[in-house]
C-alpha cells in the first residue's frame, strides 16, 4: 500500500482557513467526513485531541501528523493541509507547522497504523519533497508530487 492509496486530492486543502491546531484537526477532520470516511466526527475530533494531550504530533521541520486509532474511523483515511503561514503544534523545534498529515483509522489494525505514521515521516525526511509541497499551487499538483518520491520507496502491505 502506498500513501497515495489513500490519499487523493478531495483529501488536500491549500493554506486552510484555520491559524489554530484545533480547528486546523477539526477542518481536515471534516473534510474526511464529506466523504463519509468517518462515522461520528465529533468522536473522532475527540480521539485526536486526546492523542494531542499525551505528546504533541509536531515532530519539528514544519510538519504535524496528528492521529487516532478510534471506531468512529472504520477505515484508514489521510487529510493533508498545506498552511503557508504555518500552525503552532507545539512541536519539538518550536517551528509552525505548515504540512499537516491527519491520519485516522480503526482500532483493530495498528500495524498498518504504525506503517501509514511511518510512510509519513519517511517522505517529509525529504526537506526538497517539504518545500515543493509547501509551494503547491493546487491539490493535484500536490498528489503528484507525492505520487513522484512514493516511487522510491516499496510498499507497505
């Protein structure tokens, strides 16, 4: 499985509205709800804050990766917001986040889980990847520039 799999661009917003963490979740976290890849929102924004309060999601270098493993989520679903500006996740570098990664999926597969966290972090290793990402002009473009670096890598099965 490839990133890619799941994420497409219905599922990529260009320098969203939100200049906070919570509603920046809470937007992306919509976003996979228009397309009916989350049973109950507010459970799943819930889950998400939760995972938050135990450590924060950003890991520094302008990216979050904020995720959950809850039932309100039957299947993996990714969401990628692309904030110029950036949004203070509190990260490690004390950098704003301007690559957001939501990741939401059930409970009863956190290999995969693991695996989809680590696919992630392995691509936005790439500081070239981040900046081509960051100066997006549309989702699309965006996919493909994914689509592009995932060819380097094997799948995740």
């Amino acid at each position: 499985m490839q990133l890619t799999d799941i994420l497409s661009e219905e599922f990529i917003k260009l320098d969203p509205d939100a200049r906070d963490r919570d509603t920046c979740i809470k937007n992306l976290l919509d976003l996979l709800d228009k397309h009916e890849l989350i049973k109950d929102v507010d459970k799943a924004y819930r889950a998400v804050l939760d995972r938050e309060k135990i450590m924060t999601t950003g890991v520094g270098n302008g990216i979050a990766i904020p995720h959950c493993k809850d039932n309100s989520c039957p299947n993996f679903a990714v969401a990628l917001g692309i904030h110029c500006n950036g949004v203070d996740f509190q990260a490690i570098d004390k950098k704003n986040a301007q690559l957001i990664f939501l990741l939401v999926g059930p409970e009863n597969n956190p290999g995969l889980h693991i695996k989809l966290l680590s696919r992630i972090s392995r691509l936005m290793s790439n500081e070239e990847l981040r900046h081509q990402l960051i100066k997006c002009k549309s989702a699309a473009e965006a996919i493909e520039i994914i689509k592009e670096e995932e060819n380097y890598y094997f799948d995740i099965e």
